[in-house]
C-alpha cells in the first residue's frame, strides 16, 4: 500500500497555455494559499500576479534553484510548483525533478495547447495521434508513432523549440510519407494570448521551409495535421 498523502504532497500545478482565463480554479487556489512557487521564469511570469513568493529555473540552474524549494518546503512552508498547460502532457521530465527534490507531489491537471489547437484545427482527440517533441533526449520513439501514425490518423505535435519546430516535423514526416503533401497542416502560435495565430497550410508547403536559419514560428507553436 503506497504511503501518498494528498494533503501532503506538493502541488505541481498546470497553468493552461497562458492565458489567465485558462488557469482551473483549483491552480488558482494552490497559487494564493502558497508560501513560494517554483517554475521555470516563462511561466511564472503568466501566473505572477498569483503568487507572493517566486524562485525562477532556467533549465541550467533548475536543480539548484529545486533544491531550494525543497529546503523551504522541508522548512514547513506550503510550496507550489507550476508547469505550462497539463503537466501531464509534456511536463513529466519536470515533475520528476520536483519529485527528487521534495519528495511526494500532487499533478493539478490543467488545459493543453493540444487541446486548444485540436479545437482550432477541427480535430478530435478520437482520431488523432498526440505527441510532445517538448523533452530531452532524442524522441526516437515519439517520431516513430508519429510516422506510423500519419497515414490513418490526424497529428497533434508539440515541437520542441528552435531545435525541432513545425517546418522540422512536416519534413520528416513527408521523407517518410511522401504522398502525404496535400495533408492540412495547421500551425497554432501563442494561443489564449493576444499574440494568438492560426496558419493554414499544407504539410509540403510547411516542409519547404525546414532547414532554414530560422523557423517562422514561435517557441509556442503545436502543429495539428489533419487527417485526410
């Protein structure tokens, strides 16, 4: 039998996709019942006028600057830590550095980009593959879902920024399918906030632009292919 208590573990809330009509009502509690909130400084930036006591990651001191809200946590302060949109979704790699870090953690879900973009794009959940390239490493398995899944289903992708964006994954996926050019291809930046795009286009016109010096999109971008 686990020895998880709920009212004891830390909060790892999601915040949605940034805009503050988006936070649950549940994040929003955590968020003003916390003595110090921990996350990477682009997100706390979205739910900063939430919260009293901040301690800003960057991905090169994220370790160190975990290690101090533990000692706080430890220390009998009621701690929060915030990843963008579900932590369920692409935040798992940060949840479990929080976990090393305080030990017992409770995931708040909160509202995906994916889902927002599926709604955009006119796409269900039912018929489309899901996947976030938002993580270290090198993703081989999530590429190789995405390849097999192009020709029967509808993609919703989470491009990991500046190193693999949306023109990236329309290339790779049409040198596996070719014969997929003609697909829809909907690029959806910055939803929820006044910056919000939408980009209509087709897989192989997105493909034509990969490998330039830099993407056309934003670091906030899911690209949503539609099924044919």
């Amino acid at each position: 039998m686990s020895d998880f208590d709920a009212d004891t573990a830390v909060p790892v809330v999601g915040i949605g996709p940034g805009g503050d009509d988006y936070l649950t009502v549940g994040g929003r509690r955590a968020l003003r019942a916390a003595d110090v909130v921990v996350g990477f400084t682009s997100v706390l930036d979205y739910v900063d006028g939430h919260v009293t006591d901040r301690i800003d990651c960057s991905y090169d001191d994220q370790t160190a600057r975990l290690d101090e809200f533990g000692e706080r946590v430890r220390a009998g302060e009621t701690g929060v830590a915030v990843a963008m949109g579900d932590p369920n979704c692409s935040g798992g790699q940060f949840v479990a550095r929080v976990r090393e870090a305080v030990g017992e953690v409770r995931v708040c879900p909160g509202v995906s980009a994916t889902q927002l973009a599926a709604s955009r794009a006119g796409v269900s959940y039912d018929e489309a593959a899901i996947e976030s390239l938002h993580k270290r490493g090198d993703c081989v398995a999530e590429r190789e879902r995405l390849r097999a899944a192009l020709p029967d289903r509808a993609l919703v992708v989470i491009p990991l920024p500046w190193q693999t964006m949306p023109e990236d994954i329309a290339r790779e996926l049409l040198d596996a399918h070719p014969e997929a050019g003609g697909r829809e291809a909907i690029v959806c930046e910055s939803l929820t906030l006044p910056a919000e795009t939408v980009t209509r286009t087709t897989l192989a016109e997105l493909g034509d632009d990969a490998g330039g010096e830099a993407s056309a999109f934003s670091d906030l971008s899911i690209l949503v292919v539609r099924a044919s």
